[in-house]
C-alpha cells in the first residue's frame, strides 16, 4: 500500500503539484487538470499537444511517477442519451499521452443518471464501455471505474452489473461519493449510501482506492468535506479491511476541501488549498500508522 493524491487539490500548476507530493514526500501522482506556465488548466487528455509535453518533462525532472490518469471519459458531465464521440476521443487522445508517462491506469465512469426517468438505458451503457474498455485493454492499459455521480455510483448493485456486462472493467473506490449518492439499491425515498456496506460488496474487484470524507447536510442538501475519519465515509474501517486483507495497491487523498473539482462555485485561495492538501495526506499517513499499530 503506497500513498499518492489528485495532485489538482494541491494547486493546478504542474510545479504546485509537483511541489506538494516532494512536500509528503511521495512519489506518485494521480493526473487530473494541470496547467503549465500560464496557460488554462485542463485535464491530462485535453492539454495541446505541446503543454502536455512540458507536463511531461516537468514530471520526469521531480522523479514523481504518473499512478493514474483521472480523466473526464464518461464522467458525469456526459450523459447516455447523446452522442458518445467526446469520450471516444478523449479515450483516443490519453492512450498515447498514459504510454508517454508510463501510467497503467486510468479512472473513467459510466455516464450521467437520468434524472428522474426509471429507464437508465442500461443495455447503451454497457455497449459503450465494453467498446472503451477494449480501446484501453488492446494498449496493455487499464480502466477503473469510480462510484461518482453516475450509473454504477447509484450503489453496489449497479456497479456489480457493470462488472459483469463489461468484461476486464476494474473498480476505483472513492470512500466519500456514498455519502451525497442516493441508495437506489433500495426503495424510494432512497436514503444515502454506507460506503461500508458498499465496499463489502465491491472490494474484491477494487484496484485502486479514493480517499475523501464528509458529511450530509440535508438541510443545505450538500456534503460538508472533512479531514479523513471524521465524517461519515466510513474511511477507518475501509482502511481497517484493506490492511488486514492484504491490499498492496494506491491510496489517493481528493480532499474537496480547498476547492470541490464539480463545483463551479467553489474556490480557495492557492495557499490554502495548498496547505489543506498536504495537511490532509499527513492526516491519512498519520490514520493508516495507528490502524497499523493497533
């Protein structure tokens, strides 16, 4: 078990995250926005050709390693009912740039949830993966899909399926997303997932795991994002299990505490977010060392 982080949490320049992983003394990196010099920020797969090289560079100079690219393939910002050509591109364009950093995995999803509507166009779903999945797979790279705000985040059912209609599809498990995500593995009105019970059921397919924690205000209807382990994402007796099972791969702090990457209202000053993310990966190193112990 190694500790890396959604390095954008940090800042997005390039050197900020680079600068935050030397700070915990880390050696990977999750790639999600990154921005170099003063260009826009954006993710790994959508960086012209020539910033994305200076990325690059950049990384090979910290001797930080890319763990994983978080891409927006199939995110939550992409729904099922049009055309799929974005996410078949962005497939297209990360294959060469995973290859450039030597990065294995990449974190993709499974389409938005139509709201409101029964009918999840299930059967489209699978056919799109399957058809993204063997894009990767006939690279020697492999996907994992994260439990977010999409089909196989509406709980652990959901995601089972998934698993058995897309063939060689792995599983990165973010412990905070089930305490926002409605339970539709139960009747309505759906209560909020326990990201235990949906580990439980997951956890032999995991290759990957996500770190962040919070809180359900039912009131404001939105999360309140914690440090890890106090909040309600169940993240000591995840790591408990994944210690004890044996659970030899990352774990990657996305503390959505300086700045929440869907929010687009949601900032915080560079410093901050800076100090916030390392403050949090010292937190986890610090959890994980008792659990150890204990």
């Amino acid at each position: 078990m190694f500790l890396t982080g959604i390095a954008d949490e940090a800042g997005k320049n390039i050197h900020t995250q680079i600068r935050a992983h030397h700070t915990l003394g880390w050696t990977e990196l999750e790639l999600r926005d990154v921005q170099i010099g003063d260009a826009p920020a954006a993710n790994a797969h959508d960086l012209p050709e020539a910033e994305f090289e200076q990325v690059a560079r950049a990384l090979d100079e910290s001797g930080i390693h890319v763990y994983c690219f978080s891409s927006k393939i199939a995110n939550w910002g992409k729904q099922i009912n049009e055309p799929f050509d974005s996410s078949r591109e962005e497939t297209r364009r990360a294959i060469p740039r995973m290859k450039r950093l030597n990065t294995k995995f990449i974190r993709i999803m499974s389409f938005a949830v139509l709201k409101d509507q029964v009918d999840q166009m299930d059967a489209e779903r699978f056919r799109r993966l399957r058809e993204l999945v063997k894009m990767f797979e006939g690279e020697g790279l492999v996907p994992l899909h994260e439990n977010c705000m999409n089909y196989g985040g509406m709980g652990w059912t959901f995601t089972l399926r998934l698993l058995e209609e897309v063939p060689g599809l792995k599983l990165v498990f973010d412990t905070g997303n089930p305490v926002f995500a409605d339970d539709r593995t139960k009747p309505e009105p759906w209560p909020k997932q326990s990201a235990l019970e949906f580990y439980q059921h997951v956890k032999d397919h995991i290759a990957y795991v996500h770190i962040k924690d919070g809180v359900w205000d039912a009131a404001e209807r939105k999360t309140q994002f914690c440090f890890p382990g106090d909040g309600e994402g169940d993240v000591k007796p995840i790591l408990e299990d994944l210690i004890q099972s044996g659970y030899s791969g990352g774990i990657s702090i996305e503390p959505h505490m300086g700045a929440v990457y869907h929010d687009p209202h949601s900032t915080s000053d560079g410093d901050k977010q800076f100090d916030t993310y390392v403050e949090y990966g010292r937190r986890l190193a610090k959890l994980i060392e008792s659990i150890k112990a204990s």
